[in-house]
C-alpha cells in the first residue's frame, strides 16, 4: 500500500504537522482544536440561545458536536498533517554475471557423450520439449541457448527475486561492460533480453583486467557472488586469481570448452643490429598451456623491409629447430648467420597443433639491422681509466666492433707498446684515409697540448662534413680546459668556461623527461627498470660545470641543484648536438663504469652499445662512406623522375679529381630477383664532392 517491498522493516509510525506555526507544536494544535470546540459550543448555547433550540436539546447538541467536528477538521488541515513512517530497507545482495566475449568462445568442441546428454538437458524448452543438438553449436551459441530457455534461464529468472542481477561482458583490455536493456514492460528483464545483447567478437581474454573493474564499480556495495561463464583461456592482461582477492566475494566459474586449453605463443629476442657473416643465435621463448611434453617444431623466417614499405615474402632461414614443452616457458637458441645486409624482420613461427585455438600468437617478430662491415671506434685518452677500460672490454667483445673495430691513442702509454700492439696507435694524428674510416670517435681527459690544429682540422671535418659521431668525456684531472676557446668546443652542446674546474661533491643524477626519444638512455624495458638502471650508478663523486647548455643542444641529464651561468637552468651533465651532417654526445663525468654494480654489464652495456650504435650505425660504414648515394625520394611510381646523389671522395676522403662519375644501376623485382639495367653518368654539380643524375622509372620494382 505505501509502495515498500518485503524487504524492508517498518520501525516506527508518527503523526507529524508540517504547517509552519504547526510544525513541531503538538501541543498547539490541539489546544486550537479545544478551542474549536469551544467555539462551537458557544456558538449554539450563547449566540444562538432561540427557543426552538432551547426546547430540542437533543438537536442543539447534535449540532454543537457536529460544528466542533467541522471546526476540528478545519484545524487539522490548516495545520498540514503528515504519516511519518520510519523503515529499514534491506537491499537486495548484488549477484555479477561475467560472461566471456572474446573469439575463442566462436570455438565449437568435441563433447564427449555424457557431456552431450547433459548439453540436452540444459537447453531443452520446458513448453515445447525440444532440445537442439549441442555438438552442432559454438560455446557462444550454447551459452546464448542456455539464457534464452531451459532449466538455467528459468534459475536466472527466480533468482532476481531475492538478488540484484547484473550482466557483464568481457570485450576489452581493462573493464567489463554492463548489458543493458531498453526493455519498459516489466522493471527487472529476464535473462533472455541479454542473451541477445551478447557479442562474441573480441581479440583477447583479460578476465584479470575485467575483475579488476567489477571490484572498482562494486566495492563498496553488498556483492553475494560472482559467476564467470568463460573458457578461461587467459591471454592478456593481469593474473585472474590476483583479481578474485581484490573483489572480495565468492566466485562461481562455468567453463565451456576442454579443461586444459591449447594455446602456444612465440616471443622472438635478437639484438637489433647484427653483423653479415658472421654466426649469432636469437632466442624464441615459448609459453605453452596444455601440451606438457609434446616436441614442437620452430622455423626462423626473414622478411627483407623495403623503403617504400611494400610487402616482401618471407624467406626460411636453415631447417626447423625441435623444442621439447617440457615446462610452461622454454627458451630455444635458434643459429643465425645472415648472408645479406639491410632491415629485416625475422619472424619464429610454430605451426599451429590439434585443439589449439588461437594461432594468431604462434608466430614472434622482431626487425633487425644487418651490417655488412664492422664499426671502427677510436679512443683519445691521456692515461688509462675505469671508463676507458670497461669501454674496451665491452667493445672487444662486440660483434660489431671487436677487437679489429676498436683502437685507442693513450698518451700515458710506453711508445714500443703503441708500436707493436694492435690495439693502439703511436700517433693521435692519422692518415686521412685511416681517421675518416672511423664511425665513432671518443674523446676524454686530454690536456690541451694534445689539442694540435691539426687534430681539430679533421675532428671537424669529419663531424661537420662526414656525418661522424663524437663522444666527449670530461674527466677529473684536466676537466674540459683544454677543449675552451677552440674549434672543438664551439662543436659540444655545452658552452664552456677555461677557468671552471672540475667539482667534487657527491649527488645523484636527475633525468630529463625527453631521454625517451634516446634509445641509449633507456637501460630497462619499463620506466621502473630504467629508473632502477640509473639509480644504480650510485650517487657521483664529482662533475663538471660549464657556463651552460648550447641553445642547439637537448640536454638529457642533469645536477640536482647547481645551476649555470643564468641561474635558472641546471648543471648539463649529459647532452646531445647534432652538428653539421654528425653528432655530438657530451658526459660532463666519466663515472658511467659504475653502472656495473650489481648487475655487471647489463646496463652498462646497454647504455654504451645503444650511444655507439645511434651515432655509428645511421650512415654508411667504415671505408665505405667515401661514397654515399641518396635519392630525392624513398618511392617512385612508373614514369617518375630519379634523382641520383652521390657524394664522392678519394682513398684519403679528398675530393675526387673527376668530373664524371660513372656507375651502374640495378633493380630488384618484387620477386627479389637483381637486374641489369644500364650504365649511368653522373657529373659533378657542387661542393667538389656532389654528382648528380636523373633517370626515369620503368617498370615496378625496388
């Protein structure tokens, strides 16, 4: 009658007035009734006193009570009374519906007979008596089936008398979404309006991440259970059984599908720049669920990358490798020697095996550089220190470098020694043809006698014009006194003072926000393990200050509190200048060796390896930058122009005498095949250096 349910306990029934001159005046309104009385009364023994009433008591009474009725009533209404009823509403215990909507649940299953006589049962309609065949219907329709009719539909629809039903779908990374429907006939639908808002579609399972967001909506509510309809094959997002703990509340699961799936997925690691020619392994780790001991065959594919993007078959790499699942993660080294330069991606796959589900993780790539010649480093030191012998031994064992690739002048060293051991050089100043070779000079705690002109002259030409890649290390016996005021400080990304000496004084080294557009200073896979890679250097015994950050330079670390010369930006410790067609890495201490505590080379050569790549591996190599052609554009459609640029230098990377420089040129179909197409001409047009010539396209290819 008043509109609660059985739910709810009444506590207590008031008469209450809502009038303002009544409102919380009990006893006022009832002496305004007596006095209505009263009036009423008066009003027919004194005002009315006739002799007819006089003589009819009985009447007179009769009216008097009449009008003190009347008059109380007045009263009543003037003074706006209200029932106050006091209740307890106990609401109804949440009961969450997750249902699984991913693609796996498209999957149509192998059911053994005693599962079919029961799929029966399940899905027979009480009215007509007719059941359709389970073993022709995916897991999705069964379950569409099941909430439409049948025994589960009917408990569905007499448990929302004494729950709060709620439907949810996992279709997504991080949350379930609420079906709901627009049905106005009756206030809670049954189960058969949201069997038709099902969708079965999604790419992944996250039944952690789908939990995770129930127990965000739900938490503080009264949850009396939670019922998972899935095939739990988990392939993304967070633990399940970490998310149940955090929902806090019974779970119910209803598994469609085998008890142990079928599920394989390939994740391939290799390094990202490898050498031609030379044998190296990548590793494929496999995970697998429900295939313990069965042997899997793995093959190793290459996929040239084009310029223009276009799509290359892959090609097989040597013969399949065999992994025994032995354990829910293994790890197979797979030889690798690459017989052809340029950007691959190198793809692991597994074909796929019986009762697997998704095959669309059965395969991992990874994009690779494959170098045909090694890098060369040079190293400037005056004596040898920790960071210069850490830098050699990391370098030495390189694949790319090796102990062909690195060579050192140390000015500390005995001159026989420079003579006769191939590591260093007896002379700072070399031959042309020997110092343009190099790909990444390192420049570290020299004094300023060892600055010559002659020095500077090819350090800048071979940034400036060569595209080069120089590393200066300032160090604590000479600081960078001897760079300022001369041509090869004008190239760093710091401006320096002559008269600022090094400074000691322990800190830690602050990060700039932009190191994650360099490679080489992320040293983990998460900014978590980065931050624990540089927090493990330690605090800095010392550095060195300079007047402040060249305005061309981004500056990728810094002092935590000493400022430069404008008194509102920090302390430059490491930064980055691109300077003429090279580039310029500045260390404002050479202390980074004791990124090995702890973890030894790890992050150490992380850090080193990814520096020497960035500034050796974005041109050509070695020798072979004596002649760098470029187009004017990466792709051409039939009938377009070409324009060939050649930039071309003699044995000692001087400008060539010629005037014409000949070649030939090539094409490579989409078939890969290399054709001869014709010799072409290419005259010089400037700088002494720059030969151009166009050509026009004919055919596809590249």
């Amino acid at each position: 009658m008043v509109g609660l349910d059985s739910s709810a306990t009444i506590e207590s029934v008031e008469l209450r007035f809502a009038a303002p001159w009544a409102e919380g005046r009990p006893v006022l309104v009832i002496l305004a009734c007596i006095a209505a009385i009263i009036l009423a009364v008066y009003f027919y023994y004194k005002l009315h006193a006739e002799a007819g009433l006089v003589k009819r008591p009985k009447r007179r009474f009769f009216l008097s009570v009449l009008r003190s009725i009347l008059m109380v009533i007045v009263v009543l209404v003037l003074a706006e009374p209200v029932i106050w009823v006091a209740y307890t509403q106990n609401h109804k215990p949440q009961l969450l519906v997750l249902l699984d909507g991913s693609g796996s649940m498209n999957t149509r299953d192998e059911l053994p007979n005693e599962q079919v006589t029961e799929m029966r049962t399940l899905l027979t309609a009480p009215e007509s008596g007719e059941s359709p065949d389970p073993t022709t219907l995916t897991r999705a329709e069964l379950v569409r089936l099941a909430m439409q009719a049948g025994p589960l539909a009917d408990t569905l629809d007499e448990i929302k008398e004494d729950f709060d039903l709620r439907f949810y779908l996992m279709d997504s990374l991080d949350q379930a979404r609420l079906l709901e429907t627009e049905s106005e006939e009756e206030e809670t639908p049954a189960s058969k309006d949201f069997a038709e808002l099902l969708t079965f579609d999604a790419e992944i399972t996250a039944l952690g991440g789908a939990l995770d967001d129930l127990a965000l909506r739900h938490g503080s509510q009264r949850i009396g259970g939670t019922v998972i309809v899935s095939d739990f094959i988990q392939n993304a997002g967070v633990p399940a059984l970490d998310s149940i703990g955090r929902l806090n509340s019974e779970v119910f699961a209803i598994g469609l599908g085998p008890v142990d799936a079928v599920d394989l997925q390939v994740q391939l690691e290799a390094p990202l720049v490898l050498k031609q020619d030379e044998l190296t392994a990548v590793t494929a780790t496999i995970k697998q669920q429900g295939l313990d001991g069965q042997v899997v065959q793995i093959q190793l594919f290459a996929r040239p990358l084009g310029d223009a993007g276009a799509e290359e078959e892959q090609v097989p790499i040597g013969t399949p490798v065999a992994a025994t699942l032995d354990q829910p993660t293994v790890t197979v080294p797979i030889p690798l020697q690459p017989d052809e330069s340029g950007r691959f991606e190198l793809i692991a796959t597994i074909e796929p095996v019986a009762g697997e589900v998704n095959t669309d993780n059965n395969s991992g790539r990874r994009e690779v550089n494959i170098k045909d010649d090694s890098l060369k480093l040079y190293f400037v030191e005056y004596e040898p220190t920790w960071e210069w012998r850490f830098v050699k031994e990391v370098f030495h064992r390189d694949p790319l470098i090796g102990q062909d690739g690195f060579r050192t002048f140390l000015r500390s060293a005995d001159f026989k020694v420079r003579q006769t051991n191939d590591l260093f050089v007896d002379q700072l100043v070399r031959p042309r043809r020997e110092f343009f070779s190099n790909d990444v000079i390192l420049l570290s705690d020299v004094p300023a006698e060892m600055m010559t002109k002659a020095f500077q002259d090819l350090l800048i030409e071979y940034v400036e014009e060569f595209g080069g890649g120089l590393v200066v290390i300032a160090g604590p016996r000479f600081g960078l006194s001897s760079l300022a005021r001369t041509r090869i400080g004008e190239m760093l990304p710091v401006v320096l003072d002559p008269t600022i000496k090094p400074k000691a004084g322990e800190f830690a080294l602050n990060l700039s926000p932009i190191i994650s557009e360099y490679p080489f200073m992320q040293l983990g896979g998460s900014d978590a393990e980065n931050n624990l890679a540089w927090n493990n250097i330690g605090p800095l015994p010392w550095y060195q200050p300079v007047l402040r950050a060249h305005p061309l330079a981004t500056v990728l670390a810094t002092h935590p509190r000493d400022r430069a010369v404008d008194n509102e930006s920090l302390q430059p410790l490491i930064a980055s200048r691109r300077y003429g067609k090279g580039e310029v890495i500045y260390l404002g201490f050479n202390e980074t060796w004791r990124l090995r505590r702890k973890y030894g080379e790890r992050f150490y050569r992380q850090f080193w390896g990814q520096l020497i790549y960035r500034l050796g591996l974005g041109r050509v190599l070695g020798e072979q930058k004596r002649f760098s052609p470029t187009t004017d554009r990466s792709s051409y459609r039939t009938g377009d122009l070409v324009r060939f640029t050649v930039e071309a230098y003699n044995a000692d990377f001087e400008p060539l005498e010629n005037e014409l420089l000949s070649g030939q040129l090539y094409m490579v179909n989409e078939a890969g095949q290399e054709t001869f197409l014709q010799d072409i001409v290419l005259p010089l047009t400037r700088d002494n250096h720059v030969f151009e010539a166009t050509t026009m396209v004919y055919e596809p290819g590249r």
